[in-house]
C-alpha cells in the first residue's frame, strides 16, 4: 500500500507541468492596448465589437498585452483576404522579429507565436488592412471555438455543393455534424454565392461549429435568383464557366458521396436549382474523359460512387438528425445545425431553421450510384468499402 502511494505521489508531481502545460489559453483582447487604445466597453472598436458588418481600416496595427503578461496566440478575421505585402511581426525583448509575410490564404487567420512575445505589429505595405475582428490568447492550449482551418486533403469523402451561406444547415439539417465531427469523415463544403464578406465569416463560424475543420471551396459567383436563365448568365460571365469548375473540384477532390439541393430549389429558388443541375452535370461528366480535357489532364477522371439529392423522390434515404451525438456531448446533430445557423446572424430576419423543417432536412433520394442500391437505408456511405 506504501509503495503504491508514493508512485501515485511520484506520477503527480511529475505529470503536474504537463499539466500546467496543457492549461486552456485565456482571451485577453479586450484587456490588450490596440494601437496604443484601451479597450472601452461603451465605444468599442471595430475590431472588438464582435461584428462583422464593421472592420479596421489602415496601414499599421499595433497590439500590446498586458502589463506583465504574454501573448501566445492571434485569430484574425479578415474582410479581405490574398493581399500582398502584409507583414506580421511579433516583439521579444525589445526587437520586432517578422513571422509571416503576405496576406492570409483563409478569411479567418490563427497565428501562434513565440515564446515571450509582448507585442505584435501587422503592417500593409500596399493598400490598407481590413480587419473584421481580433482576438488575442494568451500562452496555452487552443479554446475549442478558434478556428484552425485546413487544405481539403487529396482525397475527400463527403462533398457538399450549398448555394448560399445558411443552406449547409437549413436545407441539410444535421448532415455536417455526423459525418464531419461524429464520423470523423473528410468533408468538403462547395459554396457557390457568399456575397458581402461578413457572410463569408458567417459560413465559417458555422462550418466550424458543425465540425467541419476544412477550408471551404467559395465560388464567388453573383447573387442571382430572377431565373435559372439570369443565373446561368451571371454565373458564366468573366469566363467564369461554372460547369467546367465543378466537373474540375470534384475530380481534383474525388468524393466517395456528393449532395446536392433539391431540384426544385427548396422552396423555388433559381439559384438552388442551378446549382443542383450543375452538381449533377458535373457528377456525370467528371467520369468522362472526352468532357472537359484539360482538368481531366490535370486531375484524372473521377467517377463519384455515390450522389445524393435532397427531397428526390426516388431510392429515398431518411436519415435520423435527432440522435445524440457524442462528438457534441450528447447534443443531437439538428440540435447542433440550430447553433450553426445562429452564426448567419445577417440572416436571422429573413429565416429560420423551424421554417427550413417544414422541407425535411433528414430527406434524400440516391440520384446516382455506381455501387448498387441502399437496402439498410441509414447511411450514405452504405455499399462504401471501408479503407
């Protein structure tokens, strides 16, 4: 009995700086100085006013912890994003050292810096910074809730083609949290129309609060719902060509299932049924080599296995968005859609998930297999060899 409680004694003191190690970083901004300013709760800056509709302005920021503490981390959520001449430089004992140059690949940037920074500079060479929103950690293990965004790897199981910021969980229920968090699939959101920026962040504090850790493809295309007809046009115009762009993602992507909306656009929208043509369009031509040449050069032919569409009548599929997940602490995955669409706060006015109920989320129909039919008929991935 002795011996066991100096072992435990033993393990204690020496797992307790691991322990200490792994302590949950602390959010310091609004005690941080931002270009020499303290934070005020009653004036707030743009960058700490938790709202994307308002963003800094200029050519240098400045970011100062506070006095007698350190900063371990940055997440930085840009309005703008690929812009050249962006130079990031942290302070160590009085030098500024640069850590990174250019501006970021991803709309939400996460910076870890070295050991003893106190300060951090970001400096635009050309043009001028536009920054949504700042938050500022210090030393520590990453809180959950920043986001740190990956490159879609070469491979990808699932892909989902969602016309706007909202549909991925109005209209897909709680299809990204299960098989993106509670089934540790790869997972690749196509997004075809963010339109104003602050809708781009949108999406992504809702793709990573349904656990989905991979940078989204964003099209960019125009706004459009007049037609089907004013959406092609606008969508093809600037050789845009968005068929031969989505017969490109899903070759260069290879997706084991592709979902798309439902052909009649939910609830009518041109711009859903548009994209959906263009899922299928580009699902059958991806596999053919004569269609497309030159990505079929780049990337290879791709025949998916298997395609879904929302509400299609025929070999239907009813998933159940309503078990607890245990990836979200028991939550259920449409539980988990309603906090994703909580994020699209610019949308709040113009709908609502119990509206996007009333057309079944849970719904499918296998537009498309080239392994065989579903029979169990609960998972999209049925008659999918496990690798």
């Amino acid at each position: 009995m002795k011996k066991r409680v100096i072992l435990l004694l033993f393990l204690a003191l020496v797992l307790l700086p691991a322990a200490a190690l792994a302590e949950v970083a602390e959010d310091i901004t609004d005690r941080c100085l931002f270009n020499n300013r303290a934070f005020d709760p009653y004036h707030r800056d743009e960058m700490r006013d938790a709202h994307y509709k308002s963003y800094y302005v200029g050519k240098n920021l400045y970011i100062t912890a506070p006095e007698g503490e350190l900063i371990g981390s940055l997440e930085l959520k840009w309005r703008t994003i690929n812009m050249p001449g962006v130079i990031i430089m942290y302070m160590v004992d009085g030098e500024w050292v640069e850590v990174l140059r250019d501006g970021p690949k991803y709309a939400t940037q996460y910076i870890v810096l070295p050991e003893s920074t106190s300060a951090i500079r970001i400096v635009a060479q050309t043009d001028q910074l536009e920054l949504c929103n700042v938050t500022v950690l210090s030393p520590g293990e990453t809180p959950d809730y920043i986001q740190i965004w990956r490159d879609p790897p070469e491979k990808v199981d699932l892909m989902l083609l969602s016309t706007h910021p909202d549909d991925e969980v109005l209209w897909f229920g709680g299809l990204l949290p299960y098989y993106a968090a509670e089934q540790g699939k790869e997972v690749l959101v196509v997004n075809a129309v963010y339109g104003w920026y602050y809708r781009r962040l949108e999406l992504l504090d809702s793709l990573w609060t349904c656990g989905v850790d991979i940078y989204p493809v964003m099209l960019g295309y125009p706004d459009v719902y007049e037609s089907i007809t004013a959406v092609h046009q606008a969508w093809d115009e600037r050789n845009r060509d968005p068929e031969n762009r989505i017969v490109s993602i899903i070759r260069q992507y290879e997706p084991d299932v592709v979902v798309l909306h439902d052909t009649n656009g939910e609830y009518g929208h041109s711009a859903h049924i548009y994209f959906c043509r263009l899922g299928q369009q580009g699902v059958e031509r991806a596999a053919d080599p004569a269609q497309h040449p030159e990505s079929a050069a780049e990337w290879g032919v791709w025949d998916v296995p298997k395609t879904y569409i929302h509400l299609y009548p025929e070999n239907p599929l009813k998933m159940d968005w309503n078990q607890p997940l245990s990836a979200f602490g028991g939550r259920t995955g449409l539980e988990v859609a309603g906090e994703g669409f909580l994020c699209h706060k610019s949308q709040h006015e113009r709908w609502n998930m119990e509206r996007s109920i009333a057309y079944d989320n849970s719904l499918y129909g296998l537009w498309r297999t080239t392994v065989g039919p579903d029979v169990v008929k609960t998972d999209m991935f049925e008659n999918i060899p496990e690798e």
